[in-house]
C-alpha cells in the first residue's frame, strides 16, 4: 500500500514538473532535460521499497510513513526558498506590476484577464484538464495509453516483494533488494534510449527542412511497447516456473526501461503539443492514470 501511495504521490510530481520544464527548454533541450529530470524521482521509488523493507523488518512499517514525511518536509522547505516560478503569463504580470509601480501607465498583456478576480482563474484553471480530457482526441488517446501502462506498473510494484517472499522464501529485507531491477532499468533508458530519442528528433526535424514537431517523440515507443509486452512476458514466466531469482529480475528491468522510454516520451509529446497548457494536459491524462493506479491493484492477487 504504501508504494502505491508513493506512486501517486510521483504521479503528481512528475505533471507539475514536465510542465515546468516545458517552459524552461525549447523543443531541441527539453528531451535531455526530461530524462535528467525524471530519472531522479524513478530511482527514488526503487530505493524507496528497499528501505521501507529494512525499516519493516527491523524497527516497524510505520517508520515508511515517518521517513517519507520527515523528507518531503525538507523538500518543502527547500522549494519554499529557492524555487523560482516559470509560467510565462505570470512572469509578464509581475514584470508589469513592476513597471507600474515605477511609474509607467497603460501596460498590459497578452495573458491578462480582464474583468476577471482570482477566483475565477482559479476556476478556469481546475476546469481547463477536464475539458481537455472530454474533447482533445490526442489527450484520450495518451491517458488511455498511459493509464493502462502505469496499472501493470502498479501490479507489478505490488506482487514484487510478495512473489520473493511466498515464492522464493526470502526475508522481507532481501526480497526488498529486487526493486534494484527496476531502478537498473530506468537508468539504463535514461543514458541511452534518451540520447537515441533526441537523435531521432533531429533526424526528422532535419528532413522536415529544420522544423521539430510533436510527432517526432512517437517513434521510439513502438519498439519500447513491444519491450514491454516481452518484459512482462519474461518476468510472469519465470517466476511461475520458479526460475532462478535472477531470470524475474530481468523482466522487470526490461520492463521498467520500456516503461520510463514511454512515459518520458509521451509528456514530451503532450508538453510541445499543447505548450503553454502543457500543466493541464498532463494534469488531464494524470487522470486516468491515478484512476489506473486504483482499479488495477483491486484485480491483483497480491492486492
């Protein structure tokens, strides 16, 4: 349950985030910085279990809540003084402001709502995801798509430790220690499948006379789809047939780079497509996922 709660947790983070990122970097940049950016938050979901296993087998699972309070309070705390924001339309607001105060009259911009109090962006705002979710055929194909991904990734999160402990008999403590396989996984996606993905953007952007569009993230997933079908295969298989520990641990890490490629590819995607909506559009497929996230553990075993 817990490393469920910290999925939807990452679920969250990682939409704000990719939305930040996509006002920070333009198109050519922001692949790389996605990877650095994501690679961060999908290690600390694999050091995460290893540690709750230790704290659970030697001092009490409560502890798991107890650590992950005391850290997301000092990132709090760290965000609160050295965040900065990034979203245009505020920038040029304040900016404005600045130059009002300075003395400058009749400024205004392009982002300003008139007539419009503060409550009412807010409503916009909360709004905005729904919409983009009922009407934007592109938003419902990736929430499907993503929604469906990160329910077998929740199933897969949730049978880990129970298939070493039931299965193979080991401590809750060493059963912990196979998330590594998902965390070799990613960080394998992230140094290589990454920089692949960037080649392939240029390479299109090039015969596209120099023009990078949306679509040019796409291709990489249809191989890492694949990989992930054969990497559940792989994991599913093993272990039913009681393999060597080692054999489920390569499905896992197939699977878990497969699944990185695709999420990393598919906020790109959703971020150069809708720009300065990006936050909405991923809030919108956010959605689906975190509905996913419930209903898939529910028809697990190992729920």
């Amino acid at each position: 349950m817990a490393s469920l709660l910290e999925n939807d947790f990452l679920t969250s983070v990682l939409k704000i985030g990719a939305g930040t990122l996509g006002d920070l970097f333009n198109a050519s940049e922001r692949g790389k910085a996605m990877a650095i950016y994501s690679i961060f938050p999908l290690v600390g979901q694999v050091l995460g279990p290893i540690a709750g296993g230790f704290l659970s087998e030697r001092v009490s699972w409560r502890w798991a809540f107890y650590v992950t309070s005391i850290v997301d309070g000092c990132v709090q705390l760290f965000g609160l003084f050295f965040l900065d924001e990034s979203y245009t339309p505020v920038l040029l607001r304040r900016k404005r402001d600045r130059l009002t105060k300075a003395g400058a009259t009749g400024l205004y911009t392009e982002h300003d709502f008139p007539n419009s109090s503060k409550l009412d962006m807010m409503r916009t705002t909360m709004i905005r995801p729904i919409k983009l979710l009922t009407t934007q055929p592109i938003i419902q194909v990736m929430a499907i798509y993503q929604g469906y991904l990160y329910g077998n990734i929740y199933i897969l999160y949730a049978s880990i430790a129970v298939l070493w402990t039931s299965r193979y008999h080991e401590r809750l403590d060493i059963a912990s220690l196979h998330y590594l396989a998902l965390g070799l996984g990613t960080v394998f996606a992230a140094e290589v499948a990454t920089h692949i993905n960037d080649r392939i953007f240029r390479i299109l952007a090039k015969r596209n006379n120099g023009n990078g569009l949306p679509e040019f993230r796409i291709p990489i997933m249809i191989p890492a789809t694949v990989i992930l079908a054969i990497g559940l295969f792989w994991y599913g298989w093993s272990a039913e047939a009681r393999l060597f520990w080692l054999m489920p641990d390569i499905g896992i890490a197939l699977f878990a780079a497969a699944a990185y490629i695709c999420t990393v590819s598919n906020n790109i995607y959703v971020v150069d497509t809708y720009g300065r909506y990006s936050a909405s559009a991923l809030a919108a497929t956010s959605m689906l996922i975190c509905l996913a996230g419930f209903v898939f553990p529910l028809f697990s075993p190992y729920a």
